[in-house]
C-alpha cells in the first residue's frame, strides 16, 4: 500500500452530486492513496491520521476533477482546410457532404494511412487535451467505414492509453456515414454490424455510437445498430438532432442510451424523454460555432427537467476542429447560455455519466485521484478565459503527470 499524499491549502470544487453548484471548501485538504482519492474536506477537519503524511501546499490553487472530454473523433488521417475554405466561400456542410467533401473525404485519407501513422497524427491531439488537465478521452470509430479501417482506428485509440497516461473510452461509430457508391442498409447490415462484432471480440469497443441525420442515418437503420449492441451488452449514445429533428434524440432514450449528443434540434419532449431515460445531453459548441449554426440546443428545458448536460470538443477534423476542452467550455456559456458551473460540471461529472464511468469526475473519497489544479482562485475564471490555460499541474491516478 503506497504512503498517502495530502494536499493541504487549495480550494476544492468537488463537483459532488448533492452540493449546489462547484460544491465548493475553501482552504481544503484531499487525499489521496494510490490511485485512490482516499479523504476530502475542510482542512481543520484532517483526520489525525494524516495530519503526520507528507504534505504538498497549493498556496491556495483551485483543485477540480481532471477533466473528461466526452465526444471526440481525434483518431482520423488528413485535415479539411479545404472543405474550410469552400464553406467560407458559402458552401453549407451538407452541399460539401453531398459533393463528396466532408466525412467521406476523410475516410478516404483514414483508409490510406497506416496504424503507426494514425497513432503518430493521434498523440499530438492527445497531448494538447492533457496539457489542458484532461485524463480520459472518449475515441470515435467512423471514419474507415469497412471493417478494416473501423479496427484499425478503434486499435488505435487503445494505444493512446499505452503511451501517455491517459484513460481512453472506445466508441464503434460505423454507422457515421453511408460510404461512397454504398446503399445505407446493405451498408449497415453487411459492413457495420459485422465489424462491430469483429470489434467487439477483439475487446475493441466500450460503447456503440450512429449519425442520426439526413445525410447518414435513419431512427430504423440505427435500431438494428443499437439492437446489435444490446445484444452485445453494450452500452449506445447517438449523434442525434444536431442539424434537423428526425427523432434520434427519442430512439436513444428508448434504449437508455448514455448520452445523445449535439441535440440543437431537440425539442421539449425530447429533453422529456432524457430525463426519463436518464441519459445525458452532450453540447458541442465546437460543431455549432465552426457550421455557423443558429439553432441552439434547448439549455431551459434540460434545466427544467433536470437532464444532466455534459459538454465535449467533438474534436474532428471537419464539423469541429477545436483542440481545447477549456475552449468548449468558454463556448459553452457564450454561445449557448450555459453558467460557468455548468460547464465544468459538464467537463467532469456529467462527462464521466456520458462515458459510464462511475470512478469518476468528483472529488469524493473512493474515487479515482484524477485532479486538476489549476493556477486561479475561483472556478469560474476555467470558463472565463478564452485561449487561455491555467493549468498548474495534472494528477492522474494520483501520479503527477
Ligand atoms: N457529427 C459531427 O459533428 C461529426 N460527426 C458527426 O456525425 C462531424 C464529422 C466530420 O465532419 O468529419
Ligand atoms: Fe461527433
């Protein structure tokens, strides 16, 4: 059993579930023994047993949960300055996937760089979200779109976690756009369920993701997706609602789904159904800033009906090119009215329900010592800055990293 470690003079914004808001104890001590967070709270009230244990003061420094970024697709070949350009020009994101631009482009460049290559293009992405005090990282299939290349990037995103100290969550996400010349059905029934198998034997997939749109996928095509996963035990989230309503935001809570992600165009009944289901809604700015969007998601009817709202870079190389969770969050409160509290819950616990992962995202004896401390003294000032990073130090698994 390692030595516990104490942190002694920080604020705390423990993010705990039944406190209002940051769930905030100034002049603060926390714990933590191995990879555990072992105590929490004021420092009059250190147990005595610590008070002897070696001790690191942080002269008052911000403690949160090592942020989680929830939704992002950073394993993929090529970049899209391209399509960038042709949209500024006036093109809208469906016309450049129609033409053949958008996520079938990067597919084609996903499909010709090798594992090694996608590994060495995927770190850097990986890195820039750890500078930012990030310890787990969801990861996107989606862009292979046969069963080749949907392994070859799941592979991938598991080596993330071999080389930096990082905790990496899979997602199959076959059903992200129906490849060129393909028909959608024959695509999903020959091509995406058969590598979710293959996927899943291979011990490659946590969770089961589709593209709920227009332009990919409809609520019958991405039933029998989630219907091959249940049948897997696995659990599904969806990009549903973000650029029409076709009632991806309904299907995911008809199958507990633990998060439905974009959401802009959801409407009272869906928020209804999330909460019911009790999946989480998960904002992604990055998508709605970069596609020029107007329609915001429906921030009020979460509150109002209690949905846990989690917040995401959808790192992308098309829809959302947005290296920064700390940048997210900024967004989030700018573009759709969320407050600061808000969006660090929704980069910590919110971020951990979206994932399923019970270990972590609060500062709370018995959970995983991931922290991050952070150079300022109140927690809004995360979500205040735009472009900038306080991080002072990262914690994972209760190593300094
Ligand atoms: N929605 C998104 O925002 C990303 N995928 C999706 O289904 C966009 C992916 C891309 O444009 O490459
Ligand atoms: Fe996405």
């Amino acid at each position: 059993m390692s030595a516990p470690q104490v942190y002694t003079e920080a604020t705390i914004a423990t993010m705990h579930p039944d406190a209002e808001g940051y769930g905030l104890i100034e002049r603060a001590a926390l714990v933590t023994t191995g990879a555990k967070i072992t105590w929490v709270g004021p420092m009059a009230a250190l147990p005595a047993a610590y008070q002897s244990a070696q001790a690191t003061s942080l002269e008052g420094r911000l403690v949160t949960p090592a942020l989680i970024d929830c939704h992002t697709h950073i394993v993929h070949g090529g970049n899209r300055a391209l399509e960038f350009e042709m949209r500024l020009q006036g093109a809208s994101y469906e016309e450049v996937a129609r033409a053949g631009g958008g996520i079938v482009s990067t597919v084609t460049s996903t499909r010709n760089t090798s594992e090694a290559d996608l590994l060495k293009a995927a770190l850097p992405r990986a890195d820039a979200l750890i500078a930012e005090g990030v310890s787990t990282i969801e990861v996107k299939s989606g862009y292979g779109l046969d069963h080749e290349t949907e392994l070859k990037m799941l592979r991938v995103a598991r080596q993330l976690a071999q080389k930096r100290p990082l905790r990496i969550s899979t997602t199959f996400l076959g059903a992200h756009a129906v490849p060129k010349g393909a028909k959608a059905d024959s695509y999903i029934d020959e091509v995406c369920l058969p590598a979710l198998r293959a996927a899943h034997a291979e011990g490659l997939v946590d969770m089961v993701d589709g593209f709920c749109e227009g332009i990919a996928f409809d609520v019958p095509q991405i039933t029998r997706v989630f219907d091959a996963a249940r049948a897997l035990g696995l659990p599904v989230k969806l990009h549903a609602e973000q650029l029409s309503n076709i009632g991806g935001t309904q299907l995911a809570a008809r199958y507990g789904a633990l998060s439905a992600d974009h959401v802009e165009y959801a409407t009272e009944a869906d928020a209804r159904a999330l909460a019911a289901a009790g999946t989480v809604a998960v904002l992604l700015p990055g998508a709605f800033y970069t596609l020029h969007e107007t329609q915001s998601p429906p921030v009020q009817a979460f509150r109002d009906h209690a949905v846990p709202m989690a917040l995401a870079t959808d790192w992308n190389p098309g829809s959302s090119p947005l290296g920064s969770l700390l940048l997210a969050m900024n967004m989030g409160c700018t573009l759709f009215g969320l407050t600061p509290a808000e969006a660090l819950a929704g980069v910590t616990r919110h971020a951990a329900q979206a994932l399923g992962l019970s270990d972590a995202g609060t500062l709370e004896a018995g959970k995983r010592a991931d922290l991050a401390i952070w150079d300022v003294a109140t927690p809004a000032e995360l979500s205040y800055g735009i472009g900038i990073n306080p991080l002072h130090k990262r914690i994972f698994a209760g190593q300094a990293t």
